[in-house]
C-alpha cells in the first residue's frame, strides 16, 4: 500500500470578508477493488451565504452520493444552508479517511497473525515501514482539518457557519479524532512488530 502525494499538505482556513477559503485532502484508493496505491489529492472550498465553490485536482467525482441526495430531495441538505453542504462534503472526506484506515488495519491484523505464526518475511517486514511512513502523511493531513473545524466553531465564525450546524461541526470533530486515536495505536502496533524484529536488521525509518 502506497501514496502518491500531491502537493503540499498545509492547510488552514483563510477568511476573506464574508467568505471562507478552506483547502484539503481528498484520500482514496486509486483501485477500490484492490485497495493497493492510495491517492492523496488536493481539494479546496470557497465558501460564503448561499455560495459554496470546489476545485478537485482530478475530475474523479468522490461525492456522488451527495449529488445523488440533492436530486432526489433526501435528507437535510436540500433544507438547510450551504454551510451544511460545506459539512456534508467534509463528512465524505473522513469516510474516506475512515475506509483507508480499515483497510490498513486489516494489513495490521495480517502482520499480528504472520507474527504468532513465526511466518513473518522480509517483505513483510519492509511493509510494517512502508505503513508507518503512510501513517506519519495521514497524520499530518488529518491534524490541520481538526484545525479547520475548531476555527469555524469559534463565534467570530459565526457569520460562515449557522448555529444550527454547529453540532454537527462537534460530530465531525469527534470522527477526526476517532480517526486521529486509530492512526495512534496502529502506529503503536507496528512499533511494537518492529521491535519484536530487531534482530532481523531491517532498514527502516522510525518516526
């Protein structure tokens, strides 16, 4: 499982007037059949009363499911203010943080069972530093949206986000972190196959 990184990974939320400019990162699986070489692609968002403006690096369409909601009336977004939709395409953003984190997990699981197993190899040893590099990129992506979400909770905020989306904001901070907590301990876990592989010498960058 690799990355293949575009760009830059600072983001932070810039104000401009009444309006709000907020880059990200898209996280998917180039092939989700194979769940193999992972994208990290840029996506940005402008957003004011009643104008919400998105840029993608690719024309890949990861929000589908969005769209799809707002043609056929389902749920709150075609009730609500543009600020929800800002949150509904956020949302989708972890779910994709979310689904790459399961798959790695997995990896994580199939390294513990090579490793009660005595069946561990060196290509699986060279996996347990390709995973830890990807964990140390998914941190540092992830560590800048909690950033974003605390600034549009602020009240000098208010005039980008309604108060009615708030706790929403608040529930999407809590899957951030979820999936920052996730990244933590599967980083432990690879921490502690390396050690119990010292002797095997290993090349490998530590972080």
């Amino acid at each position: 499982m690799h990355f293949n990184l575009r760009g830059s990974i600072n983001r932070r939320l810039t104000q401009f007037g009444s309006g709000a400019y907020s880059p990200g990162t898209l996280v998917h699986f180039s092939d989700p059949t194979r769940s193999e070489f992972i994208l990290l692609e840029q996506i940005s968002f402008y957003l004011r009363e009643n104008i919400l403006i998105t840029f993608q690096e690719t024309p890949k369409d990861l929000f589908d499911s969005i769209k799809n909601r707002i043609r056929q009336g389902k749920g709150r977004i075609r009730k609500s203010k543009v600020d929800y939709l800002f949150y509904s395409l956020i949302d989708v953003i972890v779910d994709h943080y979310m689904d790459v984190l399961d798959t790695m997990r997995m990896k994580v699981d199939l390294i513990d069972n090579h490793l009660l197993m005595k069946k561990l190899k060196r290509d699986t040893l060279e996996s347990i530093c390709d995973m830890k590099r990807n964990m140390l990129y998914l941190r540092a992506i992830i560590s800048p949206l909690k950033e974003i979400i605390i600034k549009l909770q602020k009240e000098e905020e208010t005039q980008i986000m309604q108060e009615s989306t708030n706790i929403y904001l608040k529930n999407l901070f809590d899957r951030v972190v979820q999936v920052n907590d996730s990244i933590a301990q599967m980083e432990n876990h690879l921490n502690s196959f390396q050690n119990d592989r010292k002797k095997q010498n290993t090349p490998c960058l530590t972080f």
